[in-house]
C-alpha cells in the first residue's frame, strides 16, 4: 500500500486519535468543537434577535396606525361643526352679536 492510501485509511479508523501523538490531535479536536459550539450558539441568538426586531416592527406598524386614527377623530372632534352639534344638544348656541374689543388706557402721572 502507497503512504497515501495508509494515511487515508489511518484517518477513517480514526488511528490518529490512538497512536503516541493523540493528546495533541484531541486538543485540536476540542477546541475546533468549542468553536462550533460558540459559533451555533451566537447563530441561534442572531435569529432571535432577527424574530424580535421583526416582531418590534410589527408592533410599531400596528401602533402607528393607531396613533394616525386616533389623531384622525380628534380632528374631527375638534372641528366647528362637531363642536357646534354638541353644544346644540345641550342648548347652547352661538352669539348673534358679534364680541367687542376692549381698550385699557393707561394714565401716566
């Protein structure tokens, strides 16, 4: 057998993990699993944050139309003609004459 094909097949039976030099080939072997660990980990807090921030969007759409239709009625509530009816229903109604101004003169001694 060519020292390739040795090599290969020494490396599927997992040889490299047995022989004299194994504490160094399982150093390698946790740290790289450490990485993939902390690397799935920080992917599974990044979707949740994508969720969150999608969900808060979501939120802010839904409260901004609300904000947009409640400004919309109390524009019509603060109209002439809204005030006017209410004011009618409890007998109030607008003056014929129109207001007069008033002049404060002021003597200087």
């Amino acid at each position: 057998m060519s020292k390739v094909k040795k090599n290969v097949y020494g490396f599927l039976r997992g040889s490299f993990l047995t022989d004299e030099s194994a504490f160094k080939n399982w150093r390698i072997i946790i740290f790289v699993v450490v990485l993939l660990l902390v690397m799935i980990s920080s992917s599974h807090k990044a979707d949740k944050k994508v969720i969150e921030i999608s969900n808060l969007n979501k939120l802010k759409r839904e409260l901004r139309a609300e904000y947009v239709d409640t400004g919309t009625i109390l524009m019509r509530m603060k109209m002439e003609s809204s005030i006017r009816e209410k004011a009618k229903s409890r007998g109030l109604e607008p003056s014929k004459t129109p207001p007069k101004k008033i002049k404060v003169t002021y003597k200087n001694d």
